[in-house]
C-alpha cells in the first residue's frame, strides 16, 4: 500500500470526514487574486503621495543630509543637531526616504548612504543635487499641479501660474535663471560622456553646441576627440560659467553668444541639439534646425540628442520629461516620423538614430538632396 503524499489533497466531496476544515491551499487562488488587487490599490494611493517623495528629496538636499553622512553613519539627533531641524521630525523623513533606497537605517537607529544617496552629495563627479534641487523647485512644482489645466486648454500651464512663458520668466528672474542652469548643467553631466562615446565622430572638424548651456556635452566630445575644436554658443548668461577652460582643452574652443533662431555659427562640420529641440513647437523647432542647415559644412551632420519614445507601455524616464515640457513650454519628445517632419521642412533628412546607454537618443541627420 503505497504512503499518502502529504500534499495531495482529494476533492473535498472524497474526505473521510466531509466536515473537516478545507485546507488553505484550496482558496489559494481566490486568497492570491485578493492580495494581489489589494497590492494594485495599494501602489496606487502611494504613487498619488509622490509629491511627497520629492519633498522630502528636497528636504534632504536643502539640508546637505548626503554631505553630513560621507563621514560614516549618523543617528537623526546628531544629523538635526547639525543641520537645526527637528529629530524627531527628521527621522521621520529619514525613514520615509529609507523606504525609497535613499538612505539606510540600522539596528542601532543610525542612517548610512546609499548608492542613491550618494548622488545627492554636492561637489562628487555625478552629483544630482543641483538637479533634484532644480525639479523640486517651484517652476515645475507649480506648473505640474496645473496639469489638468494644461490638459484641459492644451497649452503650457507655466505662463498662466507665473504670469510669462517659460524663457522669458528666466530672463527676467536671475536667481531662477541660475538654478536652471545649474540644475541642467547636473542633470546632463551623468549622460554627456555616455552620449559623447556612442556616436561616431569625425577625426578633426568643428563642433557647434547649439543651446549647449556650459557647454558639458562638448567638454566631453572635444576630451574624447583630440583632432576637433568646438564651438558653444547660447545665450550670454548660460556661457558665463562655462566648463570649457581646462589645461586639456587649450585653444581648441570658443564661446559665442547669439540666438539660434536667428543664425548659428557657421562651417560646423557636427552640430549638436542636446535636449534644445523637445522646448519648442514644430515651427520654432524647424526654425532652430534651418539654422543649423545654413551653417552647415559640406558632408556636415546635426545631432538632436533627445528622448525618443518607443511603442509599448515599458517605463521610460523619457514620458515623464514629455509631461514635463507639456506643462512649461510649447515642445515634447518626439518619435522619428515627427522629427522626420520637422528635418523635412528644414532641408534636412535623418540617416539614422543611435541609441545610448542614457534615456538619450541620437538622431543623425544631413542635407537634404535638392
């Protein structure tokens, strides 16, 4: 007679004794459905608290909590004792972002870095807090808690919440001017060498950043390449503090200042368009790329390094950016068929994009035969 596996369990109609407790795996299914609605619910009501998690990334920056923790593990009494915050209220928040992987916290109640954390340190290579600082700020706190109005109108909601469009409220406001350009500048250093490495350029030849800020993208391509020299050209307050003038780079570079809607610098042999396209509508757009194509070196290629969306639901930091310009400016990302279109009524055409291991895509384009 062979042994009952105890795991095999008869249909309850076949029990020795019908009165029995049914055993717990046979409502595994509809116990298993339950959690997992209820996991689905749960996640929800957490993703609509997400304002909270970057206030309390905010809240880490502003107080330097990644700085205070380089040295080792600290307790929240100790971290309020240096940054004169509450410890009680402190650990609250240490713990909130604990749960999020910025920040651990220990047996003994201390709080150590993270590999996240570590991004909100300030003056390490890499460091975001220049950027959380800047997307944490209230240009697009505001304007994204105005996104059903956005939606509703289909227009930006950022001039309608600060009284100007985007670029024009930055001229006219220096200290926000300077906290956009420094949280660009720390946005876009992680992606500028991955960026410079994955596209194949020319041995020797001219580069023009255009809008390229101080000029990080070019820093890095003009490293990596000994044979070019480069030009960055934007507006005169973004220039000021460029990242150009380094022992390596000597007499290899310029700044100029100007409007690419009017004209860029001439004979470019590559001109780059890093994240300048995706803040304009289609005409402003084709007026930036005819720009380029007038300037435009025999054999010359622009470059439009953007997020380019792919089909399908997979996540990608690129939706959230286009959410992101939908509230502030005019632009988007694009796929190809619409940057087909803007290279199209700019005598341009694309031959190819290249991916990059950032969220960044490359979209190489030419002259257009005439």
């Amino acid at each position: 007679m062979d042994t009952p596996n105890p795991t095999d369990h008869p249909n309850p109609t076949d029990r020795a004794n019908p009165t029995a407790p049914p055993h717990p795996t046979e409502h595994t299914t509809a116990s298993d459905a339950a959690t997992a609605t209820h996991a689905v619910a749960a996640q929800l009501i957490e993703q609509s608290l997400g304002h909270l998690y970057s206030a309390a990334l905010r809240t880490a920056a502003l107080l330097h909590l990644a700085d205070h923790l380089a040295g080792g593990p600290r307790t929240a009494a100790e971290l309020a004792q240096l940054t004169g915050t509450d410890a009680v209220f402190l650990r609250r928040c240490l713990r909130y972002l604990a749960g999020r992987g910025v920040f651990s916290e220990d047996g003994n109640a201390a709080f150590h870095l993270t590999p996240a954390a570590q991004f909100l340190r300030t003056g390490v290579p890499g460091s975001l807090r220049d950027a959380v600082l800047m997307l944490t700020d209230d240009i697009f706190v505001r304007s994204s808690a105005a996104l059903d109005e956005t939606v509703r109108t289909g227009a930006p909601a950022f001039p309608k919440v600060f009284g100007a469009p985007f670029f024009e409220y930055l001229k006219d406001h220096s200290a926000t001017r300077a906290l956009f350009d420094t949280g660009m500048a720390a946005f876009s250093e992680p992606v500028d060498d991955l960026v410079a490495g994955a596209y194949p350029f020319p041995g020797e030849g001219t580069v023009v950043d255009v809008g390229g800020g101080r000029g990080g993208l070019l820093r890095h391509v003009l490293l990596r390449h000994p044979g070019l020299s480069g030009v960055l050209f934007d507006q005169e307050p973004a220039l000021r503090d460029h990242v150009l003038d380094t022992a390596e780079l000597a007499g290899r570079w310029r700044t100029e200042p100007g409007d690419f809607f009017a004209a860029v610098p001439d004979g470019g042999d590559v001109y780059l368009l890093k994240h300048v396209l995706h803040d304009w509508e289609d005409e402003a757009a084709v007026r930036i790329l005819r720009s380029c194509r007038r300037g435009l070196a025999p054999g010359g290629k622009v470059l439009v390094i953007d997020s380019v969306p792919a089909p399908g639901n997979a996540p990608h930091p690129g939706r959230a950016l286009d959410v992101a310009m939908m509230t502030l400016v005019t632009g988007k990302e694009r796929g190809p068929k619409e940057l087909d279109d803007l290279f199209a009524r700019s005598g341009l055409r694309r031959t190819r994009i290249l991916p990059t291991p950032t969220f960044a895509s490359i979209v190489e384009a030419e002259a257009a035969p005439e």
